[in-house]
C-alpha cells in the first residue's frame, strides 16, 4: 500500500475544516476527520479507481461531508494536493 503524504495547505484546509466543525458542534469535527481518513484508506486501496480531475490529478470523495480529496500518484507515495470543500472554486489548488 502506498504511503500518503500532505501539501502543507492541504493538511491546513483539512486542520482548519475540522476546527470549523468541532465549533458547529462537539465531535463533528472528529467525525470529519474520520470521513477524511476513510476516504484516504480507500485511495490507497485502489488510487486509479477515482477520475482524473486535471493533467494527473484525481478526486475522491468523502461519503458524509461535502468534500474532495485531490491527490496525485507519485511513484511509492499518494501526494494529497487539496482538501477542497465542493462549494469552494475548484481552480484554487492548481498553482501547489
């Protein structure tokens, strides 16, 4: 199974989400994180199951919360680009 590295704004977007979550409500933001890892854990399964998005980058998406995951395969490691929320412009990542 491939190792999983972040983009640093990609942990921060993923970090900064959660928080928002946890305010709205206790243990929400745990049970993004969660969403999040699972979805991570099905990507190391099987990373070309998930569509590419733009030149070699691919989107999954997480099952309870309004978020994609953009992440490239390079070689032994899948490099998480983005912890994109779906409402955000979907061009903001491309310059990482």
């Amino acid at each position: 199974m491939r190792t999983v590295r972040y983009h640093p704004a990609a942990e921060t977007e993923m970090i900064e989400a959660a928080q928002y979550y946890e305010l709205q409500h206790k243990d929400l933001g745990k049970r993004f994180l969660v969403s999040i890892q699972e979805a991570i854990q099905k990507i190391q399964i099987n990373p070309l199951l998930y569509p590419i998005i733009h030149h070699d980058v691919r989107r999954a998406l997480t099952k309870t919360f309004p978020f994609g995951i953009l992440f490239r395969i390079c070689n032994d490691q899948i490099v998480i680009m983005a912890v994109m929320h779906l409402q955000r412009n979907p061009d903001y990542w491309e310059k990482r």
